[in-house]
C-alpha cells in the first residue's frame, strides 16, 4: 500500500495491481506529459500531469466501485484501467493525436499493444489479469467501460476540477463527490439516481465553461495549431516516425523539435512565446459548410493558395478548422420518476448550452504578426468567407473580454 498527497483529493491509497503498477515505465511517463499541453502559454500555473491526473481518475473509480458494490477480479480490472487510461497518450497530451493517427490509425484509448507488453503486461499477468480486458475498458467497452470512459465517466470528474485548480478558473469546479455516489447501473446503464437533474446539468455547464475559457482559448489553439505543424515537419524530414512521435514525452519532441533544421522556427517561437496571430477569426454561419468538412490535405491545399496569394512563405499560414459543436455530455442518463431519460430531453439547460456552443465556434486562420493583414484578406477570398474584413474579433459579451485580456 502507497499513499499519496495529491493537490485535488487530498490523500490517494494506492494498493493491489495500481501499486504495482504505479512504478512501470509507461506509468511514470506521464510525469513528462503536460495535462494540458500548450495551455501554460496562457494560464502559467496549468503545468500539471497525466501522471497526477490518472491518479486521481484512479482513487475516483475505487470509490465509485466501493459506491456501485463491485469487488473481486472485475474492480481489479476497472482499478487498473483508471490507472492506465492516458498511457497511450503521445506528447503534449491531445495535440498531436490527430497527426499521429492520420499515420498510425490509432488513438490515444486504443492501448491493447501497450498492455499486453513489457512490464504493465507482467503486472496485469502476475494479478490474474487479461490485458486485453483491461485494454476493452480503458477504450470504454462493456458495462463497466462507462466508468473509465463514458458521458459520466471518472476521468471527466477529475480533469475538470484538476484544470480549474491548476489555471486557476472556477468554472470546471463540480461536486464529484455527489456524481460518484450518486452513479447507479440499470439495465447495464450507468446512470444518476433520482434527484440529480441538477447534479448532472452542473457537469455539462462546467464543462461548456471550461471550453472557451480554457480549453478552446484562442492563445491555446494557435500554439496547438504551431506545435502540431511543427510535429508534421519532423515527420515529412524524417527526424521520427509516427510511431516514434506517438511514444515520445513533452521533453523528447521539445529536443527533437530544436535539433532539427526543419522545425528550428517554430521551436524557436514555441520556447519564446513568439506565437502567431489571427488573421481570421470567422463564426461559423461565415464559413461555407464544405471548409468545415475538408479533409486535411484539403486544408492544407487551402494554406498553399493562400500563401501564393498573400505573397508569403507556404509556413506563414496555417488553418485551424474545430469539428461541428457536439455535446457528448447531453447524453448523460438520469433518473427521473422511475424512469431512465437523456439529459438532453429533460434539461432546458442544453438547449441555451448548444446554443452558447455554436455562438462560440470559430476558424482560425493564423500567420506571423507582420503579415497578417495580407494573408486575413487572402484567407477570405480563397475560403468564400462571408465576412467584411480580415480580422473578426469583436468583443460579444463579459466572458469574450474576458478572454480577450490573455491574448496577445
């Protein structure tokens, strides 16, 4: 048995397979993976861990499996997975997932290679544990896959108030105290019991808080779009493959991104905060439904043609297109008169929430501060936007002057 002091949960009991565990070199690894990636440019303090965070997911799920009444072999192998849930994630978390997986076909949950292997397979194997299973759970497969990974899964609880600890924004701040206790399983369906309509909206809007102010700031986005740009040049010069690059921690790309020819710019901007700017910055009703679907190599075509016609090198732009507002946590079940219904159909909180969601939405053209004027009017002609001028940054409400006031 470990016990550990963790800045969110107080004290973690570590015991049984996550003890053994916890010291593998595919656990420890995560100390080297920001939670966040580049959200540090914006908020200083958010330099915390996939380490910390799986901890936490962790002691969240045991006592979700104390609350739910599993024992035995299954909440060994729900413990393990809560513990194992990031370990396939590659450097700086989330941001270069899409590059790798454009590659490799996989995503950060697909880990049945990694558990079946090395020293977390022999750990699984020593407590009578098949990896495979494990892996189906940390992929949210299965009945007790919805705990690890699912509308309300642990790992949503702890990332949420473990970033707005970290940044310092109240905002994703919920009572996960009352979720875990609050979890039941009908009909093979993890649910909350009567009386938490209210409990369950207080995950969505933290979540959908958290998004704008955090998640989706437009400082954030650039860096994620420089640093993923920068993660395709060290692939097209052949420095790693994206194997390579999926394995890697924050501190190997770093070192790969500043020994290499190729990507010397933007290492450079990324470690002095040299970051580009937006020369568009268009809402969705502007931007023709075809850009919103293109494929990347469409995307990266449009950046050539805006390049040529803003008279400026192809690495000067590049396009940041988010997917489609979703809200995946508007399917939360809840109970309500005995029976299991959607939050989206019984909360009148989704609706504003989507509606928020969409208002928000924005594609972002970035380039280098001294052109981006060339290449906003460019990038409005090339992409059809139905937009007056180059640069649409008007300041809507307190939340958007808000964030307006870290970007620079």
């Amino acid at each position: 048995m470990k016990t550990i002091k963790d800045s969110v949960h107080d004290h973690i009991v570590v015991d049984g397979v996550a003890r053994d565990l916890l010291d593998t070199p595919a656990v420890q690894r995560l100390r080297h993976i920001a939670q966040l990636g580049t959200v540090s440019l914006v908020y200083p303090s958010a330099n915390h861990t996939r380490f910390e965070h799986s901890l936490g997911v962790y002691h969240l799920a045991c006592q979700a499996l104390e609350h739910l009444g599993i024992e035995g072999r299954e909440a060994k192998r729900i413990q393990a997975a809560a513990l194992l849930h990031d370990v396939g994630h590659g450097p700086f978390s989330h941001n270069l997932e899409e590059l790798t997986h454009r590659k490799t076909g996989r995503y950060h949950d697909d880990v049945h290679d990694l558990l079946a292997t090395g020293d977390v397979g022999d750990v699984l194997r020593d407590h009578d544990l098949d990896p495979d299973r494990v892996a189906n759970i940390v992929a949210g497969e299965g009945r007790f896959g919805q705990i690890v990974s699912g509308e309300l899964d642990v790992d949503r609880m702890d990332y949420l108030v473990r970033d707005a600890h970290h940044t310092g924004v109240p905002y994703g701040t919920i009572d996960h105290g009352r979720l875990v206790r609050e979890l039941r399983f009908v009909d093979g369906e993890l649910v909350l019991a009567e009386g938490n309509v209210q409990t369950a909206e207080s995950l969505l809007v933290a979540r959908a808080l958290m998004n704008p102010t955090v998640y989706s700031h437009s400082v954030a986005r650039i860096s994620k779009a420089m640093l993923r740009r920068a993660g395709e040049q060290l692939l097209e010069a052949e420095i790693a493959d994206a194997r390579d690059l999926q394995r890697m921690d924050d501190h190997d790309l770093i070192a790969a991104l500043r020994s290499s020819e190729a990507t010397a710019e933007f290492s450079e901007r990324l470690d002095h905060r040299n970051l580009y700017k937006r020369a568009v910055w268009a809402e969705i009703d502007d931007v023709p439904g075809g850009i919103i679907e293109a494929d990347h190599a469409n995307i990266r075509e449009f950046e050539r043609e805006i390049a040529a016609d803003a008279g400026v090198d192809e690495t000067d732009v590049i396009i940041d297109v988010p997917s489609r507002p979703s809200m995946k946590e508007s399917t939360t079940r809840v109970l309500v008169n005995g029976e299991v219904r959607q939050l989206g159909r019984q909360s009148p909180l989704v609706d504003a929430l989507r509606s928020a969601q969409y208002s928000q939405w924005r594609l972002g053209v970035y380039s280098p501060a001294s052109v981006t004027k060339a290449v906003g009017n460019a990038a409005v002609d090339v992409l059809g936007l139905d937009i007056d001028g180059p640069l649409v940054t008007e300041v809507r409400d307190g939340l958007y002057a808000t964030l307006d006031q870290f970007s620079d």
